[in-house]
C-alpha cells in the first residue's frame, strides 16, 4: 500500500509569471558562508577578495577577530589587481601558513569574489594545486560567491555543487540511499532524522554533513529531497552523478513540512498508516501553535521583494496556514521544476514577478502599501521610515524554519514587526 494522493505533488499548470529586468539589490553569495561555517565544523572558508568583502563577512557574521572565526579574506591588493605580482603564489602562502597555524582544519573552501573574477584568478586550478599539495589531511575546493549575476543563497548552491565531486561513489548493490541537500539548523536536522528513522528508513544521509570527513556516497541509489528551493546547480551535479530528485513540497509549516514526508514515504514505498502515525503528533503540535499567530496575520497583506528564492513557499505557507493576502511574489530566479508542487498552492491570480527592476517595484510597493515587506536590509529602513513595517529575508536563512516544531517560529519572524508597529503606534 502507497501513500495517498494528499500533499504529493500535482502536474499542474503553472501560474504565469511576468519577468523583471533592471537594478538589483541583493546581497552576493560570500553571506552564505555566514551560515555554512556553523554547519561544516572542520571547514574554512578562504574569500579571495577586497577589503569590501572582508568588511560584508565581517560584519554580517558578527564575529570578533580574536575569537578564530572558520572563515577569513586573502585580501587582493591593488598590486594583484594590476597584475603585478603572482596572485597564486601569494595564495599558496596565505593558505600554507593557515593551515600551519591551525591544523584543525580538514576542508578549505577557496570562495571566489568580483575582484577574483575580474582578475581571472583560477580558484579551481589554485584549489587543485592545494588540494595536491596538502593532502591527505586537507580537502581543498573552490566556488564562486561572487556578487556578479548572484543572490546570496546561490552562495549555499555553489558551495554544495562544489562538495558533490569530493563524494564517493555508492556501489550499485548499495541499498537505496535517502540524501537530505540543503544547510539546516542541527536541531533540525536531529528532529528529522528521528522522523525517517520512525518510518523505517535507515540509509539517511545529510549535505552538507557536519565534518568533511562524513562526505555521504552518491550514485543511481540515492533520492535526493532538497531542503532548500535554492539549489538548481547542486540538484543538476547529483544528477549527472546518477541520483534521482524527490519531487516535493519544501518542509516550512506543517502542510509543508506533511507534504515533504509524505513525498519520501511515496518514493520508498512506505505504507499510508505508518505515515500518518509518524506525523499525525507533529503536525497537529504546528496547527496548534500556529493558531494564535493566525489570528494576528490573518488578512494581513504581504509585498515579497526578490531576494533568498524562498518567496514561493513562503508565499504558500503565509497565504495557506495563516490566511495573510501575498500582493506580490518577487523571486530573484523560479526553477518552476523545483517548485512545481508549490506554484500549484499558490493563491489564484497573485503575482509572481521573477528578476528586478529595484525601482519600479518600490513603485508597486509604495501603491500598494502592504501592512508587511519582506525585503533585503537595503531596502528595509528607507521603507519603514516611510511607514512601512518590513521583514529581513535574510533572517529566513539564519533561523531554524523547517520543521514541525518550527512552524510557530517562522510564523513568529512575520507577526513580530507587526506587533512592533502597532506598539510605535500607541
Ligand atoms: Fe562586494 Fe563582490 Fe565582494 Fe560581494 S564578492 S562583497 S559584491 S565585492
């Protein structure tokens, strides 16, 4: 017996989406080491940059110098950037005395900026070098987090793309695997571990994995469940090495986070009542706290600016579980297969604009005026000194959201400016 239809995705026609090109205001993809350096404990991540880039980490990680931070800049000065001294030279020293002086590193990311690509600096040769040369102790990769055509949760793809040709090869007798992509919180993770492991699958495996030495196998055994809607180019490389993607809801809510289980339960063939029995608990505990938040969001109207490509299920969640009005769903890049099963929940009729054009959607914003913005941090205080309460989409990626036992908290992120309004109000 399989599982029912209920919550697994529908092939569907998707809603139109009208595309937007113009000034973008977003953060680069060096931000998502901010969240990764927590995620991979023996990783370092190398930015080779400029002191504007060095100043981004710094100051959006919030880490003291002398506290010995998993992530650093190799500061291309201007000598480099005319080309007159030997950019690779000086890497390899920065990267020998690091590893020098801290030998608890066993993963070195060399992380690609705009200065490092206008230069042309070869971070994958340079990664090749220095991965030759300090192994087998250290793994040495390479990505782009470049700000140049990219959104800062392309930060988290690119650097999980990286990871998959450093995977071993599962062996084709291996039993089938299931491979949970996408950074989440540790908390999260263990709560979902638990939940596979009640519907009795055993071959669970997590990427990016907590040390570099737990790097899962990958082959035509594994189904792959993205965590995150943001990783086109990592589902893209697991292909090509044979696995095959779960098509899903993503786990934010508990509609979200049923639908999500209830995929994998299909693909591995997993009986409906053992299903239920495993989730019935945890998503009534999400209905439960979700009620009172309800009451506060309910017809509250949302404006989504593009920015963490997580606007979609949010989208889906806020308009579904908590009854708020979305008035406009930006998304910086919509991989329709990705999110096919959440176009299908979307609210009739709402517009879903792919790109940016900054100003003319400020227009829309202005006219429309949302009792709620989610927004980048650029565009967030202009906006509430003209009034408008607005929400960080960039918290969406430092906060524990998936889940049945974070629902509330997710919930939480879009009340609590409101309230916070309401009281300035008084
Ligand atoms: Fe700025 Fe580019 Fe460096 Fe990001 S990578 S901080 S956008 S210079």
């Amino acid at each position: 017996m399989s599982v029912p239809e209920a919550l697994l995705p529908t092939a569907c026609a998707t809603p139109p989406v009208r595309f937007e090109r113009g000034q973008r205001e977003v953060f680069c993809g060096l931000t998502g080491i901010v969240w990764l350096h927590r995620k991979i404990q023996d990783a370092f991540f190398l930015v080779v940059g400029s002191r504007t880039c060095a100043h981004l980490l710094q100051s959006a990680a919030g880490v003291m110098i002398f506290a010995e931070p998993r992530f650093g800049t190799a500061i291309l000065e201007e000598r480099d950037l005319a080309g007159l001294a030997d950019a690779n030279e000086e890497l390899d020293r920065i990267v020998g005395r690091l590893l020098e002086r801290r030998p608890d590193i066993r993963m070195l990311f060399l992380v690609g900026s705009c200065p490092s690509e206008v230069i042309k600096l070869d971070l994958g040769r340079a990664a090749q070098r220095l991965d030759r040369a300090h192994a087998p102790g250290v793994r040495v990769l390479s990505y782009s987090g470049s700000g140049i055509e990219t959104t800062f949760t392309e930060g988290e793809d690119a650097c999980l793309a990286a990871l998959v040709p450093a995977m071993p090869q599962a062996s084709a007798a291996q039993e089938t695997q299931l491979l949970v992509v996408g950074a989440l919180a540790e908390i999260v993770e263990d709560q979902f571990r638990r939940i596979f492991a009640e519907l009795g699958l055993r071959n669970v495996a997590f990427l990016p994995p907590r040390r570099a030495g737990e790097l899962p196998p990958v082959g035509p055994n594994t189904k792959v469940l993205l965590a995150q809607p943001f990783l086109s180019a990592t589902v893209a490389v697991l292909e090509r090495r044979g696995a095959h993607r779960i098509p899903a809801l993503f786990p934010l809510g508990a509609e979200g986070t049923t639908g999500w289980i209830r995929a994998v339960a299909n693909a591995f063939g997993i009986a409906a009542a053992r299903v239920t029995a495993v989730t019935e608990a945890g998503e009534r505990r999400a209905q439960r706290a979700l009620e009172g938040l309800r009451e506060e969001l309910a017809g509250k109207r949302i404006f989504m600016f593009p920015d963490s490509q997580l606007e979609v299920p949010l989208a889906r969640f806020l308009s579904r579980e908590l009854d708020m009005q979305p008035i406009e769903i930006g998304t910086p890049y919509l991989n329709r297969d990705l999110l096919s099963a959440e176009l299908a929940l979307l609210p009739a009729g709402v517009p879903i604009v792919e790109g940016q054009d900054v100003e003319a959607q400020l227009d829309r914003c202005r006219a429309a005026r949302p009792d709620l913005t989610l927004c980048g941090l650029g565009l967030a205080n202009p906006l509430e000194a003209e009034g408008l309460a607005t929400k960080w989409s960039i918290e969406l990626c430092f906060t524990p959201i998936h889940g049945y036992d974070q629902a509330a908290d997710l919930a939480g992120l879009f009340s609590r400016p409101l309230a916070r309004r309401a009281r300035l109000r008084v």
